[in-house]
C-alpha cells in the first residue's frame, strides 16, 4: 500500500494512503487513525471504550449509558480517532458528531488515553485533528461537556482556545470554541 509523506514536524509524521481517508500520523511508534479505516474491528472499538471509559471522571457505566448501543451511535454517525500502539493495541480514543448541518455545532463526546499516552503531546494531535476535521466537515462550533474538576482535561481544551460557556448538569461545564 503505499503512502504519501504529507510532512514532518516535532517528531511525528503526517501520511495519506492514496485513494483512501485513512491516513495517519505517527510518533514513538503510536499512530492516529480513523475508525473504521483503520481495520480495527467494531468488537475491539466496543472492547476499548469500556476500557478507556474507566478512565473518565464519569464511567460511562456511572452516566448509565448502554454500552453497545453508544458504540453502536459512535461507528455510525460519530467521527472516532484512534491511538494505536506499536503492537496494534487501541491506547486512546477521541469521538465526536459532525453531522448537525442545521446548527453546525460539533460535539465532543468521548477523550480518553491510556496513562502511557498522556503527556505525550498525542492529546493536542488529537485536539488538532478533531479541530480540522470539523472544519471540514462544514462545523462552525465545537462543544464538549467537561467535569469541573478536571482540571487537566480544562487546560486541554482552554490551550486550544476553548471557553466554558454554560454550566451543564452532573458537576460539568460546556465548553465551546468558535471555528470561523
Ligand atoms: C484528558 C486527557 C485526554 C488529556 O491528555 P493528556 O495527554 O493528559 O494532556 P496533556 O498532557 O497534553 O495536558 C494537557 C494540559 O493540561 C496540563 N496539565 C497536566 N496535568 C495537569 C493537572 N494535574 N492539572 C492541571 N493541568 C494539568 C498540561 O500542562 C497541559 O497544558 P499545557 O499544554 O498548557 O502545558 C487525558 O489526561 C485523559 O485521557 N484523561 C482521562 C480521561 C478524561 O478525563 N477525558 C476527558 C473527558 S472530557
């Protein structure tokens, strides 16, 4: 298969497969991918958001959502970004909807990385990506609901001109950054 080098920078290496949307960026042997381009299966996908939803401040168990049912919402209608190790294992997942072309908000609903993926600067190629796909996709604003005492996924957010906008329910702020 090959691969067009798009560019390098800080270490990471942006590549698009040609006729395909699944290109990657890779460092330190992680790559981003696009689900379900990367070949990672539906029950792998299933399989790491239970994982990596421990890791929330709210289990997804704890916001009583159905599992399969959400991982079924997200493979269908939602955008999701994968960090894959070396070895193929899903270490972090970002998803988020782009679909609403009436009021052109995107929404972030799923940020988690495995503790080996944090500070690595994989989150803010995550938040870069997510941004541009937006973009892309005709969005004009980008909301996320984030709990008040995550400070670390605030700073995140706040680094990429995000602000809280509201307050929301459960301990959570919106948080929104304008596109245009
Ligand atoms: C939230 C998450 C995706 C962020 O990824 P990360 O790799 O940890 O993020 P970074 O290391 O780039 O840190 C983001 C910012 O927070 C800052 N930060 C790190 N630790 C912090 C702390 N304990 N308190 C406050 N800010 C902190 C960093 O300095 C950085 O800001 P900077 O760019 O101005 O230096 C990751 O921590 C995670 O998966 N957490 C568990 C799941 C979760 O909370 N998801 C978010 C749901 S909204």
């Amino acid at each position: 298969m090959a691969y067009y080098v798009l560019f390098h920078t800080k270490g990471w290496m942006v590549s698009l497969c040609e006729g395909k949307r699944d290109w990657q960026m890779m460092c330190d042997g992680y790559r981003i991918v696009k689900y379900p381009a990367s070949g990672v299966s539906f029950a792998a996908l299933k399989a790491a958001l239970e994982r990596l939803g421990e890791y929330l401040p709210y289990t997804l168990a704890e916001q009583k959502i159905d599992l399969d049912e959400y991982a079924r919402k997200l493979a269908n209608h939602a955008c999701v970004d994968l960090v894959l190790s070396a070895d193929g294992r899903v270490v972090g997942i970002q998803a988020y909807y782009t679909n609403d072309t009436v009021t052109r908000k995107a929404y972030a609903t799923f940020f988690s990385l495995e503790p080996e993926c944090r500070g690595t600067g994989i989150a803010k190629r995550m938040m870069r990506l997510l941004m541009d796909t937006a973009k892309a996709n005709g969005m004009s604003v980008i909301e996320g609901n984030v709990a008040k005492n995550n400070a670390r996924a605030r700073a995140l957010y706040e680094g990429f001109g995000f602000a809280v906008t509201a307050e929301a329910s459960g301990e959570k702020v919106v948080m929104s950054q304008r596109l245009e």
